[in-house]
C-alpha cells in the first residue's frame, strides 16, 4: 500500500468518527484528502470499502502487537494472554472504532454487517487456539464455547460502561477478571464433558474465517522491493534489518525465533518515519508465514 493511499485511509477515517460514516460523502473525503474522483476509485470501489480497508489496517496492527507480544514469553502464561486480548480492545478505543461499529450495526448495510462478522470470527478462533496454548489440550473440544463467552462476557461489561461513562473503564482489568471467571468454568466443563458449540458449527465457521494467506516468495517479493525504494542511508538499520529477513526467510531451514526478534527491530527502526506504515505492513505478512516451514 502506497504512502498516499494510507493519508486517504487515515483521512477518512477521522471523518468517519467526527461525522458519522453514512454521513460522510466520498466528496468530502475528495475534498479533505485533496485528491481526484479517479484516485480515490482506483484505491477504493466504494466508501464501504474504504471503511473495510480502515478495519483490516486496524486487524493488521492488532496481530502484528500480539505477535511481537509474545516473543520470548511463555504461550501458557495467563497474563500474557490477558494482555494479548485488551490489545485489540485498546486499538479500537484508540481509534475510536466503538462508534463505528454501532453504526455499522445499525446501518442494515449487508456488506459491511458481514464484513464484521467475519472480522468477529478471526478473533473468536484467535482465541480459540490461544485457550489451548494457556490451559491444555485438554480443553480443545471446549474451547470454543470459552471464547465465545469471554468475548460475550467483555462485550457486555464494555456496553454498561459506555452507559454510565463517557469512556470505557481499564480494560485489562476487564480481561483479567473474565480469565479468573474462565478459571471457575474450564474444570467443570471438562468434568462433565459439557459443550455447547459442536464440531459441525466449528467447520461451518471456521470456513468463513477472512485471514489471508501469503506465500513465502509473495512476503520475500515485498520486501525485495521495500530495500529497493528504500535508500540504504536513509535508514541504515531498518535497511539491513530487512536485507537479513530476507536472507533467513529464503533459507533452507528458517529459524523461527531470529525471525521473530528482528521482525520486531525492523519496525521499530522504522517507528515515527514515513515508512513505518508500510514496515508495519510488511511485519504483518512476515508473522503470517512464520513457522509454515519449522
């Protein structure tokens, strides 16, 4: 993604949250971006998918963080997991996507309804596997209905402090406290061989997951072409940060763990530049292939 078409999607989403998204015109994103009708169809087909790019930039952001999270930390430890789970609650608060989402909710718009249920299904099957990682393989045929619960229990909970408060409360705390209740319910669920959620739903879902898949020769494709761009004396280390991803990448045998300390030194060399979106970017499709091949 260019570096003007992420202004455009910065642009519009600021008018999205002060007026509203039905309320906003493709003119007045035109005219705020100061760019053509023709530029802004040929980055997007419609409003709607310009608000659908805004949500997968806000997805992106939000596993490339759980990702870097997690490096050289224990998969099983609650509070990692904790903190994983208020990171997507603390970007859309960040980006004032609560709103959105009513709107959204609300506006009978099918294509935007489904584009956010699917969105709902990543994270409902995120936190489907990380259950395993944090409690056992003993609770794999339970840990759907857990996270539906959680994220069921977290929801609510947020709705009654937007009721009484203009901003939500600490959501890790929240998260904490669901895990605890969690805690109370994963042993006798696995006691009495209770579920709610069958195998059959799981596979219906789990079919209209929206994760996109890279290859390895896409991921080492774009970060060929993000050195070549990029002057080396611009930004020495992120340079060579990318140059020894894409060696190890290309490698006949991987190693994860390096791929994942210096994916993380790579974006944050390029942090507060003008190329820390797209580093960013290229993050999220490397933390998609890390692994495949381990």
């Amino acid at each position: 993604m260019n570096d003007r078409k992420r202004q455009v999607i910065f642009t519009a989403q600021r008018l999205f949250i002060e007026k509203g998204f039905s309320n906003t015109s493709v003119q007045d994103i035109l005219a705020t971006s100061n760019i053509s009708k023709g530029t802004f169809y040929n980055y997007f087909p419609s409003k709607n998918a310009c608000l659908m790019a805004i949500l997968e930039y806000v997805n992106e952001e939000t596993f490339v963080k759980r990702r870097e999270f997690l490096i050289g930390k224990d998969i099983s430890d609650k509070e990692v997991l904790a903190k994983q789970v208020a990171i997507r609650m603390q970007m859309n608060r960040e980006q004032n996507l609560f709103l959105l989402f009513e709107e959204i909710f609300h506006s009978g718009d099918q294509e935007l309804r489904e584009y956010v249920k699917k969105s709902h299904l990543d994270e409902l099957f995120w936190l489907t596997e990380r259950l395993v990682d944090v409690y056992g393989k003993e609770t794999a045929p339970y840990t759907m209905d857990l996270a539906a619960l959680m994220l069921g229990m977290m929801q609510h909970v947020i709705h009654v402090w937007a009721a009484t408060a203009k901003d939500v409360g600490d959501l890790q705390a929240l998260v904490q406290f669901v895990i605890r209740r969690l805690d109370s319910i994963i042993p006798d669920m696995i006691e009495t061989k209770d579920k709610f959620l069958n195998d059959e739903i799981y596979i219906l879902l789990k079919n209209n997951l929206t994760r996109k898949e890279y290859s390895t020769e896409d991921v080492i494709s774009q970060l060929e072409g993000f050195c070549e761009k990029l002057p080396a004396e611009r930004n020495q280390s992120g340079h060579e940060y990318a140059q020894f991803l894409i060696e190890e990448i290309k490698s006949d045998q991987p190693r994860t763990y390096l791929i994942e300390t210096i994916t993380r030194s790579f974006t944050a060399a390029f942090s507060g530049t003008s190329d820390e979106a797209e580093a960013r970017e290229l993050a999220s499709r490397i933390w998609s292939i890390v692994g495949k091949n381990d």
